[in-house]
C-alpha cells in the first residue's frame, strides 16, 4: 500500500471517513508514517480499542506528537500497571478538588475580570482572549504562579502545543520550542515545590505531581513531573477551541441563546455535549497491536498501528440523527453513552486510556458557554469557516466580537 501520511495532511478530518465510505463500512486498511495500520469504527469497535489486552500505548505515539502534544513519559505512553498508577494522579485531582466546583469557580472570576478588559475596547478575538482567562484560571487552580508577562507567554505556548502537533512546518517547530520552554520551566517550579522554596498550595496540581510516586514508589523525576502538569493545563487551556466553536454556534443558530443565559444548566450541559460532537477536534487516536488479534472478520497482526475513529463516529447517522444539524436537543435529559460519543476518546476514564480531562472539558463549557450568551456583542463581518483539512481547526478569523454596553 501507499503511505497514506500526505493524504492525511492534504484531507484532515476528511480522509478517514472517506477511506472508510470507499472501504463498505469495513475496517480501513492503510500506512501512515511508514507502519501498517488499520482504523475501525462504533461503539463495539471502541470497546476493543479501550482493552489493554487488545492494544498498548507504550511506542505507539510518533516521536513529533511526544515532542508538541503530550510530552516524553507522559501518562498517555504507559500500559497497565504504570499507567493506573499514573492515571491515578489525575483522578485524585479532579475529586479532592470538589467536583471541579473551584475551577469553576475561578472561570466565573476570570470571566468577569475579562469583560470589564473587554469593555474599553473597539473589537476582541474570542479564541485568544479564551486562550489567555483559560490559561489564567487552570495556573491559579493548579497553583502554577504567573504574571501578566508570564500569562501571555504561557497561554501562547500552551495553544501552539495543540496547534502544531498534527502538521509539518512553522507551526510544528513553534510547538516544540513552546514545549521545551515551559517543560523547563515547570520543572524548576516543581523542584522548588519539593525543597519549599516555592510553596504549592494543598491540594493543587503543583502539589500532587511533586508529591506523586510512580509504580515502582519513586518521585517523578523533574521531566516527567512537568510534562504532567502540563498534562493538566494544556488540556485545559486547549478548550479553547470549544470555547470559539460555541461562540459559531451562537451565532449560527442564535435560538439557543435565551435558554442558556437564563441559566437551564441542564440545556447548558446538553449544549457543551452538543459543541463537542458537532465541531472537529481530534480526527483519531491511535495504540498498537499487544496481540494478533482479530476483528470484524479481518486479521490485525502483533505491533499494527490500530487508529480509532473519532471524528467519522461523532457523524455517523447510524448513531445521530441527522448528523449534521446542531441539535442539543438530543442530550436534554439524556447523557450520552461513554463509547458512543467520542470527541476525546471513548472507555472508562478511571481504568481506560479515556481522557480524565473531559470533565474539566465539561465543567469549562458548561460554565462559561451560559456567560457567554448573556454577554452583549455584535458580530462584524469576517471570514467564519472552519476548514476541515487543518488540524486542528477553528473559524478562520477567531471569531471577532465587538462588545456592547450591558443594557
């Protein structure tokens, strides 16, 4: 077969569905960065993915995604023991933290903060100034000290990480730098937690990770420390894009507006499942073959590149109705099944390779996407498509809003 990696960069969130239209529905045999791989699709398929029998992490992830998106010796590059241990630490965090409810708490802060900023001012770009109250309310949950210097630097960084892990180019060779920079950074910060000289808050981020022993009852040496709480705000800082996504949607089909800001949290909740679904995030996630496995009739050899659909699921008709009308009237009471929609990936998130940030995700959304549409703006003319061959991908021009006096 043909290496399909430039097909991949040229179609984006595209290709696979594609492939796999042109496949009959059936398993989606391909090369991508010069390995044999298979992608396959649904709920059932979801299931097989998420079973560490079935697929391991460990070498999975090309070195150029290590080096931008997750970092060398992240949690997502672990398996079995090493990786409940690790995944552990995640966990705890987001339960001792009251169900998010600080977070929260910090988000409605900073919101109110950025709108009297917003207030003097002709025109603002939704997507970075989401970057820069994100960036400010995760560093102060996390206890991680910042500046307004160090916030706009670290907001950056932490948005070219995400940026440029899925392309070739400037962007790629920014989101390296992006990350080597703040992993030095955060490093030194958690050595100075440990030795006292920099105190970390009870129960913070900074103070976990520092505190954190792995499988094996040792600390995590500096490195790895802070590529894991980078584990923690770069997810958090990456909502972002849902963010702006919402503000589409608003704008789009501004109907929704009234039930939101008048406070419905549960249309609120529906909503934010609704953006995730219906906007483009990750196309895939990727493992390897821990076996010889077999699936769907077809043969999957030991240590084959096994890609599940993420993006093509979240658009299946067979799973939603009229896949492409943004309805969140379909999640009003009615939360979706865990392997059915995917947008971060699908399993049990205790256990499972699933990501723990999706609550974090959710909590962002469901606090600010009310605040949101309560504010007064005008929409001027700008360029508001989203292409699909770019990932990861978001309205051309930011969404550009021009704030308006509170009646």
């Amino acid at each position: 077969m043909l290496d399909s990696t430039l097909a991949l960069m040229a179609q984006g969130y595209a290709w696979l569905p594609d492939r796999r239209r042109r496949s009959g529905g059936k398993p989606v045999h391909c090369r991508l960065l010069g390995k044999n791989a298979v992608a396959l699709h649904g709920p059932e398929a979801v299931r097989f993915f998420y079973d560490e029998s079935h697929i391991e992490r460990h070498g999975a992830l090309p070195g150029p995604v290590l080096d931008t998106l997750f970092g060398r010796g992240a949690v997502h590059t672990l398996d079995g023991r090493q990786h409940r241990v690790r995944k552990s630490l995640f966990m705890s965090l987001l339960k001792d933290r009251g169900g998010l409810g600080s977070l929260a708490e910090q988000l409605r802060a900073e919101w109110d903060l950025a709108r009297q900023r917003w207030a003097g001012r002709d025109q603002v770009v939704l997507f970075d100034e989401s970057s820069l109250l994100l960036t400010r309310s995760v560093c102060g949950w996390s206890g991680v000290p910042l500046d307004d210097a160090g916030t706009e630097e670290m907001a950056r960084d932490l948005v070219a990480m995400v940026d440029g892990f899925a392309t070739p180019g400037p962007r790629h060779l920014r989101a390296r730098r992006a990350r080597s920079r703040q992993e030095e950074r955060l490093g030194r910060l958690v050595e100075a937690a440990r030795d006292g000289t920099q105190p970390a808050p009870a129960g913070s981020v900074l103070a976990a990770v520092a505190a954190h022993r792995d499988a094996e009852g040792q600390p995590l040496d500096p490195d790895t420390a802070a590529v894991e709480v980078l584990n923690v705000l770069r997810p958090t800082v990456a909502v972002t894009w849902f963010l702006t996504f919402a503000a589409h949607a608003l704008h789009r089909w501004p109907g929704h507006r009234e039930r939101l800001a008048a406070g419905d949290a549960a249309y609120a909740r529906a909503f934010a499942h609704e953006v995730r679904r219906f906007y483009p995030f990750a196309p895939f996630v990727g493992g390897l073959a821990a076996a010889d496995l077999r699936w769907d009739g077809q043969d999957i050899p030991v240590g084959s590149m096994v890609l599940l659909d993420l993006y093509g699921q979240n658009h299946d008709p067979g799973l939603w109705p009229e896949p492409y009308t943004f309805d969140p009237g379909r999640f009003v009471g009615h939360e979706p099944d865990r392997d059915e929609l995917v947008p971060q990936g699908g399993g049990d998130p205790a256990t499972n390779h699933r990501c723990p940030g999706e609550d974090v995700t959710l909590t962002v959304l469901e606090t600010l996407v009310p605040l949101l549409a309560g504010l007064r703006y005008d929409v001027p003319a700008q360029n508001l498509g989203i292409p699909l061959h770019r990932m990861p991908t978001a309205p051309r021009s930011g969404f550009v809003m021009t704030p308006m006096p509170p009646v």
